[in-house]
C-alpha cells in the first residue's frame, strides 16, 4: 500500500475534504484537497484519509532519500510512476549523449492473426519484439510493410535511417539507388537468411555492414523441404483439392503417387539446410546424391561433382544453393532438359535460380512431374505470376523459415546484433554477408 501508484490512489474517491479543511494546512496534505468536490464512502472517515496520504506522502519522500544516499539499497518494488520517470530519464540520457539510431524494419503485416500468438514476432505489430528495448535506449523505431514506390513509408526513411532490418519474407529491395539516398545508413540486418534483396556491390562500395542470422531458420526450411518431397511424390494436393471440391477419384490420385522409398534424391547444394535434409533423408533408405565431398562418409551420400552428370541421375532434385551471379539463372531450359522425364523439383532456396518460363513449359509438358517451394522473384508474387497456374505445382508463399520457432530464433539473433552495433563489438563472424567493403565468399 505505502508503494502504489499515483494512479492507484486515484482511484479511490475520497470526498468532503472542505469540512476538514483547517487540518490540511502542512504541505504534505494540501494536494489531498483537490477531492473536495468528491464524496467519500460512508464508512471512511475524511480524518482517516488524510492521514493514510500524509502516510504515503512521508513514505515517498523516504523512499527518494534513502535510494538517493544508498543506491545499493535494496528496497521494495517501485512504483509505476517512478519506472516512467527512471525511463523518460535514460531516454533524454541517451538522446543528449548524440549516438542515438534511427532504426527502420520492414515486416508483414498479421492484421487479426497477430494477437494470436505470443510470440508471432515477425510481424509490423509485433516488431521482433524488440520496441521497448530499442526506445528504452533512446532510439528510433520505425516499422511498415510499405516498401515499394517513391512514394512509400519506407523511402521517406531511407535519406536518414542508421539501421534497416528486412526479412526474407516480405524483402526491402535495397537497391544501389537507394543506397546512394540513405546518407546516414550504417548497418542493413537480415532477420533470417540470405541477401538478394541488396545490392552487395553497391552495399560494399558505400562501406555499408551486412549481416544475417546464420543458421536461424535453417532446421525450419529443412523439414519444410522433407515435407515437399513427399507432397509431391504422394501427389497430395489434387486429393486435397478433390476433397474440397466435394469429389472422390482414388485413380485421378494413385496413378501418379510413389514410395519415397528406393528413389534418388539430389540436393544442389549442401550447406546448414543441405545437410540437414540429408540426415532427414537417411531413413527412407534411398541413394542421396549432394554436393560436398566431406559429407560422403557423415551421411552417407554420394558426391558427384559435375552437375550435369547428377541431374540425369536423380528423381528427386533440391535446390539449395544461394543466389548469386553464378547460379542465377542455372536452372534453364537446357538444364532441365537433361533431367529425367517427371523428375520432382523443391526449390526453398530462391526463385532466380530457375528460369521462370522453362518451368512453367517443362511442367506444361510432363518433363517436370511436379515442382515444390515457396519463393518468388519477385515477393510478394503478382497475381498472373505463371507458376501459380502451372499443372502439378505445391507453391505456397515464402513460409518455410518463419515458424514460430525460426522468428524465436531470427528476433533474438537481430536484437544480439543490434546490442554488438551499439557496443562497436563485432557480430559472429559467420553472419557477416559484406564486412569492410568485402562480400563474403559464398555470395560472389
């Protein structure tokens, strides 16, 4: 009682203070005054409640003293209007000691799903979860999903953001226009995986740092893969769709639906997700073809270091390779024509890889008997994007590394980043994508 709030006493309506008004002369009681016009319950004596103020006012005034002359003291909890003014002063702290940021995110709106879960964090309403941490230091915290156009919430930021966060999942395209723009930007954070949503050459030219949360989301996109293969070996989703649509034709279903069992899969690629998919793939008891020699004996797959030769060979492919100059574009259609006819592609790694329109002809075809994934070029997808309409497709927006585990994981990473950028510490190297005009070896 002697610690409540200024708010909590408030609340209790005292009342005909007037008639006592010849004991409220000391200054401790005076403020008592303003619940003159006021009634009091019947059972509490006006008397009774000058004195349990003038208590809490001596009780106040104590607690300042004694925490002011002592700061070791350890004393109850404090009050709700002395945590706002201890924050309102490490605000006006931090903001006079010049080295406040100008931090802007850009995330995808959840509308009514946001309230959901606690912790659905990668979100415009709940931010990574970092707001209060970030204004508690006096910086500035900004969040849209509006990030395309002149005339959007995001480009009237750029001239003087410090920081920019962005998720795989709704991108900020970070061109080298804007870069050239953004004066004061230091710092472009990647909340999850990847990088080609920036321009890395011009990042680099301008001395911009540039860094993911490695490995954040990758057991995520791993299983989401695992998942894919089998929807689309299983051919599950025209039975699905039957359902819906009120039907029931086991042969429009079964003449196209396998064992994963005894097929080979290949996986372009095999990195954190690679070999993670790998080891998920051991019990099915298949032949696993990858690219990474090392792994051979870890997993037991089979390494083919051509590329050309390993497509021929596979039922299944996976891409998980990054996008770079190199490998944009490595899927055309002279690629895929070595494939196998009805070879089954999941693609979770980026939509640049592939050529767009021979997929779209490859699955018209046959050639390619089913294709899997969840990313775009561009995000979000357009309405007339052709791989919405291609025959045999399981698409699915960019979802597979946004679980609520991998936000757990991405939003934690952000904030430890953002701590280190603050401190002038550096980040774990691994999660740096273009440090001192240098891009990492993996994104050339």
């Amino acid at each position: 009682m002697f610690f409540s709030s200024d708010e909590e006493l408030d609340s209790a309506p005292p009342s005909n203070l007037r008639r006592n008004r010849s004991i409220c002369q000391t200054p401790m009681m005076k403020s008592s005054l303003r619940w003159r016009h006021q009634k009091l319950p019947p059972h509490v004596s006006p008397s009774f409640w000058i004195l349990r103020r003038g208590c809490m006012y001596l009780c106040r005034q104590l607690f300042r003293s004694l925490s002011t002359s002592n700061p070791f003291l350890l004393l109850p909890s404090k009050p709700r209007w002395m945590h706002q003014r201890l924050r309102i002063s490490k605000m006006i702290s931090t903001a006079s000691s010049g080295d406040t940021k100008k931090i802007v995110g850009v995330f995808y709106k959840a509308n009514k799903y946001a309230s959901k879960n606690p912790n659905f964090l990668g979100c415009v309403e709940n931010a990574l979860g970092i707001r209060d941490w970030l204004e508690s230091q006096g910086h500035q915290y900004i969040v849209t999903d509006d990030k395309e156009g002149p005339n959007c919430e995001l480009e009237k930021h750029i001239p003087d953001l410090h920081v920019l966060i962005s998720t795989p999942f709704n991108p900020a395209y970070v061109t080298a226009e804007r870069i050239k723009k953004a004066k004061n930007l230091q710092l472009l954070l990647r909340a999850g995986i990847g990088s080609d949503h920036i321009d890395l050459k011009a990042a680099a030219a301008a001395g911009l740092t540039v860094a993911e949360v490695t490995g954040s989301n990758v057991v995520s996109v791993a299983e989401d893969e695992l998942m894919r293969i089998l929807i689309l070996m299983r051919n599950f989703v025209p039975g699905h769709q039957q359902i819906i649509n009120g039907e029931w034709n086991v042969a429009g279903i079964a003449h196209r639906a396998y064992d994963l069992e005894g097929k080979t899969v290949g996986t372009v690629g095999a990195g954190r997700i690679g070999r993670l998919l790998l080891q998920r793939l051991k019990p099915f008891g298949h032949d696993r073809l990858q690219m990474e020699q090392e792994l051979e004996e870890e997993i037991g797959a089979k390494h083919m270091e051509n590329l050309n030769e390993m497509v021929t060979k596979c039922d299944v492919i996976v891409i998980n390779t990054p996008l770079t100059e190199k490998t944009r574009g490595m899927f055309n259609k002279e690629m895929i024509g070595r494939m196998k006819k009805g070879v089954l592609i999941v693609n979770n790694a980026r939509a640049a890889i592939m050529e767009r329109q021979a997929v779209v002809e490859a699955a018209e075809s046959g050639h390619i008997g089913g294709y899997s994934g969840d990313v775009w070029d561009p995000q979000p997808a357009p309405k007339d994007h052709p791989w919405r309409y291609m025959p045999n497709q399981a698409m699915t927006p960019h979802i597979s590394g946004t679980t609520i585990d991998a936000q757990l994981r991405y939003a934690a990473g952000t904030k430890d980043m953002l701590d280190r950028f603050f401190k002038g510490e550096d980040f774990p190297a691994q999660n740096y994508i273009v440090k001192d005009g240098e891009i990492a070896p993996q994104y050339v």
